[in-house]
C-alpha cells in the first residue's frame, strides 16, 4: 500500500502534498470520499500537522474525545481512533485531502505518534524494495485492521499500539462471543428442543449477557425475543429451529466478516451489533428521493418500545427503515404521518442496510405531520400484485436471510378460510399474522376488513417469520394507519 | 408465509424440513441428521462439520433461509362477498378524529355527533364503525343510531368478522330500521340555566360570563354548566363566540380553569358541527 513512485513527500523531503485524485484513489468507496469532503474542512480539526513522513490531526467525531488521526504519506497506512473498519476511514482521506490542498502546516508530532512514524519507517525499510505501486493501496487489503498491505492474515498478528489493540480486542472479543453462540446452539440441539432447561429463562439469560459482553449486543437482543417463543404456541418448536439456524448463520459468518464481500460484511457486523456512530452515518451520501411513508408500527422489545417507520422511495424503488427508542416515559418519533409522501436525504447504515436516519429536508415545513395527508398527497409508488410483493420480500431476504421485518406493498382483498387470514388476489394469497384481540379493543385484522369494505386496496404491511402483519390501507385520498400503537401509559 | 412456501430448485425442501425439525425435537444425540445429494447438501458439504449438531445447524440455516427467500404466495383465498353500497359520503377525516376528542374528553357530546353524521347526510368512516359498534354494544339506543350512521357497513361487518359478531351476537337484528330517534336525550340542567337555553347565545354568554366573574358560577357548578353548553342551540357562530369570550376572562379569575374547560367544550362542539354541515350532495343511503 504506498504511493507511486512519481509521488511528492520521499522520506528527507518537505512533506509536498498529494493530488486530490491520489487521495481519491484510496478511497475504499464513492460514499467514503463523499464523507471525507465533507469533513476535509479545517475548522473542523485540531492539533494538525506534517512532516517527511506523516501527516496528523484530531477530529471531534459523535463521541465524547475526538478521533485521533495518523497516515504515513510515504507507505501510506493509516491510524484512527474511529471505529470503522473500511480503512482508510473517511477522517484519514479527509485529512489527506486537507494535505493535498496544503491546509496543513509541517509541524513536530506528539510523542505518541512519533513513535508509531518510526515504527511504521523501521518496519517499512526491510521491504521497501518489494512495496507494492501505484493504487494498489485501496484494493481489498486495505480492508484489515492494521492497514499494512503486508499483513494477510490480521487476526494473526499482534496489534502494533494501542489504537490498534481497542479495535482488534473489539473484533476479538465479539469473534469469542459468536464461537460461544455456536457452541450453545450446538448444545440445544445436541439435547433436542424438547429439553425442559429451554423453558429456563437462564439459560437463554446467560448467553445473551455473554453476547453483550462481546459486544454483540444485537444478537442478545435477538436471543431474548427467541427466549420469550418457546411454549407460546403449538408450532414454536419448528420456529425455533428457523431462527437457530439463522442464530448460526449470523454467527458464522460473523467469524468471516474478513472474508465477506466489504457491503456483506458490513451488513452482518451491523447486524450482530457493531455499533455506527449517528454522525458517521449522517456523514454517508445521501439517497434524496420522495419518501413514501408507508407504514409504522411500534413493538415492545424488552425495556424499550420501538418504533418502526417504513419508508418507499418513489423514484428510487428502494425501501428503507426509520427506528426509534423509547424507555418508559420518554417519546417516540413522530415526524412522519403515514400516507405522506416526504422529500427528504435518507442516509443508510453500512452494507446497504434497510435502516437509514433522515437528514437534509427538502420541502420544509410541508413536511411536518399531517401537512398533506389528504390535500396534497404527492408520489405514491404502485401497489403490485400478491406475487409481486412476495417476490421483493423474496429477494431481500435473498441478499440478507436474516432480516425478521420485511416491508411489501401489494393491492389485494381480505379473505379468510378455517384455517388462515389472508391477504388475496386472483393470482396468490399471503397469510397473515393477526391474532384475535380477545376482546381488547379493535385488531387490525377488523380494522382492514372495515377500511376495504370487502374490495380491493392498496395496503402497506411487513413480513415477519411469522407471518404478515398489515400496516396501512392507502386510498385514494386518506391512509389509515393500522400499526400497533406503543402502551399509552408506557410512552408521552 | 413460510408455510405456504413450494421451495425452488428442490421440490423435497419441505420434506428435508420436516425430517430436521423431527430430529431436533430429539436432539442429535438420539438421531443424526439427514444426508443426501441435494442443493442443501451440497451447500453445507464441510468436513469441517465433524459434530452432528453442527451439522443439523448447517442444514437448518440452509433450509431456512431457502424456504423464506423462495416462498411463493399460497393459493388463491375466496374474498367476502361486499356490503350492498352506501352512496352517503364518509364523514370528513377531522370529523373522524373529533370523534377520538369527543369520547376522550367530552363523551357528553357522542350523541350529537352521531345526529350530526346522520342529519348531515354522511356515513361514519369505516375505520371508525368497529371501534363504535363495540363501544355501544350494550346500548340498544346508541346502538341504533351507529347502525343508521354506519349503514349497510355494520350489519355486513358483524357478518363476515368473527371478533365483532362474538361481540354484538344479534342485537343488530333486533333494531327495527327506521325506528331510531334523532332526538338528543335530555341531560341534567337545573331549571334557573335550563331557561337560558330560551335566549339567543349572545344573552348566554353575557349571562355565562357574568356569573363567573361574580363567583355565582364556580366549579362545584362544572357538570351542570358542561349539559348547558352542550344542549345549547347548535349555533357555530354563536358557540365560536362563546369561546372568544370565555377565553378572554382574566386569568386571575378564580374561575378561569372553568372557563378554560367550557370554551373548549363550546370549541369541539362548534368544530363538530361546522364538519358535520349537510353534505353538498346527498344521495340517500341505500
């Protein structure tokens, strides 16, 4: 990973600054280069500077101390506090783009980074001659944690300081809880699910506070949700069986992540629990489009409520998922109202997660709760057939098996034999999970039967392993929300 | 949907299924999992896997994921036959989440939202009959008024769903169609206020506002000052100027949370009233 030899900055010159288009090609992706413009500003950093060999800075990230940032312009590696594991991260190209620009003055490094300059030069010199050229440096070896094009085999290698080793215990840690997660599987079917210790909440308790330990926080909570299904109903154990094997294969490939594909990775890190950091997510390019809000529901997991937002892009197509916590008497999100169409930057979680944050309004106070529901409803996307929407459900579940919460638009009847409620066209039926109320107020099932009068209409609803749960009914000038609403008393 | 899954590619998938689940009811100390030739095989082929119960997480992993992404929609239901049609338009949205104030706070004016739907020409919202035909189940006089205001809707509602035909059973069928009352029951009002009702609103809310200010009327009075300004002539004008100007009393008046509470009150009924105007093209429910 070092730059060609054409290149300003040899060890003994001034440190002459790159092109942009060298920092460029470094970047591990378009959005990474979008993220590092945006903070290659220098206000936003501190204690810069640059010598022969490296060039520095801090820079306040979401976290209470601000990342501290290293590249070696010569062997060009990188070092930064932040949590990514794309390397270079965004806070290093944008440092070099502030290099490059020559709005960073030579100066003498801090002790601290002195050092890992000269430990970066003494372990350069035995190889020098056999250091890769030209771009190579943003090819796939530049997705390990050292960053050295040297290092294969990562894991393997001890961390060379004390950056290194937060992040490496992080991964270690989070690989050690996933090989414990496969042995507890292994052990639940080794015994069988009808073992009585899987009707002991510790058994499943113990795992999940090893998984939070591991920081696999996700998983944990994923954990405890499956704790709460064993006895629920007559068919819990065959659903047990999916989600263990779904547990194991998220366990797996957590163990690989090195080996993944850089969005797969993402994708399963994110899901197992590695955690991004808002800013950094808000800093990813945005998808601007006119979201179509399709759909809300809330659902109480453990101590929190959780708000769900699903959000249609009209012109893109793509879904994406708007969350929200709340624990008990704090409020939940309420910018959207379901059936509006809203123009707004969507910025996604890594690996081209369904989740994403909302950022840059477009059409301003229009876009407040209520403002055109019925006068100016804006884009609405096209509510397809049964098959249609199976088949999208089909295909994200495809590239990510382990999503439990699927969106899906479709036009279809209410319809109901002994056995199932369903959603129906001429063509197919889904079924659809909507238990009786017991007496307990009106249920969505009841709410669609009264809202599409027995007709066809275009409805909003979200797969689940257990089935589909409807989430709107969308006519031509009024939605009706049928989501789960979170406990009054529980949420203001 | 998984149930109504046909896997692509390998018409055994849900066999292989089965037979997984079969031995992990048991555990793999008892049985070993399946082995053959088939996509789900080879794609979990790991000599890695020596452990039988890792072997029966592989496969479970696969399949799963298999079956989830490649499920295909069931068959075809038999949609419910539709309610005969009702021309009257659905009550406006606003008037539809009045209601939600009206029960919530001010349950005093349900009967005359009902009127109101039904003088005006429309018909409730459907998403609304459910959640009316419940709470009324046990008022044959209420009850009758939501199944005018509802029209064909409830009696075909009460039909098709299970939940609300459990509830109501066959108090629909007892209501003779036509035999409902418009007339608003009478409510509690001392005969000194019951004579206001005489008077245009312009008197009442002279007389409303002297009272408070003089202390004549306090809180110890609120229920019956709540019937008052609820049976009071169905004026928006004059209701809107029962507001301004209860709104306008001192806020250092003892009385002003009284007077808080009745502006909103005359507030809802006004807004109640002016939504629920005569449709501009009324067509007869059928």
């Amino acid at each position: 990973m070092g730059r060609s030899d054409d290149s300003p900055g040899r060890p003994g010159d001034d440190p002459l600054p790159w092109s942009e288009e060298q920092v460029e090609s470094l970047a591990p992706s378009a959005s990474m280069m979008s993220a590092a413009r945006q903070l290659a500003t220098p206000t936003r950093w501190r204690s810069t500077g640059a010598d022969e060999r490296g060039v520095w800075g801090t820079v306040q990230g979401s976290g209470r101390e601000p990342y501290e940032t290293v590249v070696d312009h010569i062997d060009v590696v990188t070092r930064c506090t932040c949590p990514s594991r794309r390397l270079p991260c965004k806070h290093a190209l944008a440092l070099l783009l502030l290099f490059a620009r020559g709005q960073i003055a030579t100066g003498a490094p801090s002790r601290r980074t002195r050092t890992w300059l000269d430990r970066r030069q003494a372990d350069a010199q035995p190889s020098v001659d056999d250091a890769p050229t030209g771009d190579q440096g943003s090819g796939e070896g530049s997705d390990d944690a050292t960053g050295d094009p040297n290092d294969a085999s990562p894991p393997d290698l001890p961390p060379r300081d004390e950056w290194d080793r937060a992040r490496n215990e992080r991964v270690e840690s989070m690989s050690g809880a996933l090989i414990e997660l496969d042995r507890w599987l292994e052990d639940r079917l080794r015994t069988g699910l009808a073992d009585p210790s899987l009707a002991d909440y510790a058994t499943w308790d113990q795992l999940a506070a090893r998984l939070v330990d591991g920081r696999a926080g996700s998983l944990a909570n994923r954990v405890r949700r499956l704790a709460g299904r064993v006895g629920i109903d007559a068919d819990w154990q065959p659903q047990m069986l999916e989600e263990l094997g779904v547990l194991h294969l998220l366990a797996q490939a957590g163990q690989r992540l090195r080996e993944l594909p850089g969005p797969l990775a993402d994708a399963v890190a994110t899901t197992i629990g590695w955690q991004v950091r808002t800013a950094d997510v808000l800093a990813g390019v945005p998808e601007t489009d006119h979201w179509f809000v399709a759909g809300r529901s809330d659902a109480r997991e453990d101590r929190l409520e959780v708000r769900r937002y699903w959000l249609y892009g009209t012109e893109s197509q793509r879904w994406a998922l708007i969350l929200s916590f709340a624990a008990y008497q704090q409020s939940l999100e309420h910018t959207f109202e379901v059936g509006d169409t809203v123009h707004v930057d969507l910025h996604r979680y890594p690996g081209g997660a369904l989740r994403a944050l909302v950022g840059r309004r477009h059409d301003g106070a229009d876009d407040l709760p209520g403002a055109g529901n019925e006068e100016a409803p804006g884009p609405r996307p096209v509510f397809g057939s049964v098959a249609d929407a199976v088949a999208g459900v089909g295909a994200l579940l495809a590239s990510q098996p382990w999503l439990d919460r699927v969106p899906m638009l479709l036009r279809a009847t209410v319809a109901q034999d002994r056995t199932r409620r369903m959603l129906t066209d001429s063509d197919g039926s889904v079924a659809l999970n909507v238990p009786p109320t017991a007496g307990r107020g009106v249920g969505p099932w009841t709410s669609l039967i009264a809202v599409s009068g027995g007709a066809p209409v275009d409805i909003a609803a979200e797969w689940t392993p257990e089935g589909v749960i409807p989430l709107a009914v969308h006519l031509a000038h009024r939605s009706h929300d049928l989501g789960r609403r979170a406990d009054a008393s529980f949420v203001v | 949907m998984t149930d109504s899954a046909i896997p692509p590619h390998d018409g055994d998938l849900g066999g292989r299924w089965e037979t997984l689940v079969t031995v992990a009811l048991l555990g793999t100390d008892r049985r070993d999992p399946p082995a053959g030739t088939t996509v789900i095989d080879e794609l979990v082929d790991d000599t890695q896997r020596a452990r039988p119960a890792a072997r029966l997480l592989a496969q479970a992993a696969a399949v799963t994921a298999a079956r989830r992404a490649g499920a295909r929609p069931g068959a075809p239901g038999a949609p419910f036959v539709p309610p005969p049609p009702d021309h009257r338009p659905a009550c406006p949205s606003a008037a539809t989440d009045r209601w939600r104030h009206v029960v919530a706070v001010w349950p005093v004016l349900e009967d005359e939202w009902l009127a109101a739907v039904i003088a005006g020409g429309w018909r409730i919202d459907p998403v609304l009959v459910p959640a009316l035909l419940l709470r009324h189940q046990r008022d044959m006089a209420r009850l009758a008024l939501v199944d005018v205001a509802a029209g064909p809707l409830a009696r075909w509602l009460v039909d098709v769903d299970d939940e609300l035909g459990d509830a109501l059973g066959a108090r629909l069928e007892r209501i003779t169609p036509g035999s409902t009352p418009l007339a608003l029951p009478s409510l509690p009002i001392p005969d000194a206020l019951e004579r206001w009702r005489e008077h245009e609103l312009a008197t009442v809310t002279g007389n409303l506002l002297a009272g408070l200010r003089s202390g004549q009327l306090a809180a110890s009075h609120r229920t019956v000052l709540v019937n008052l300004v609820a049976r009071l002539t169905p004026d928006v004008d004059g209701l809107r100027h029962l507001v301004d100007a209860l709104s306008r009393l001192d806020p250092l008046d003892p009385a002003v949370s009284l007077a808080t509470a009745l502006a909103d009150l005359a507030a809802t009924r006004a807004s109640m009233l002016d939504e629920l105007g005569p449709t501009t093209a009324v067509t007869p429910a059928r």
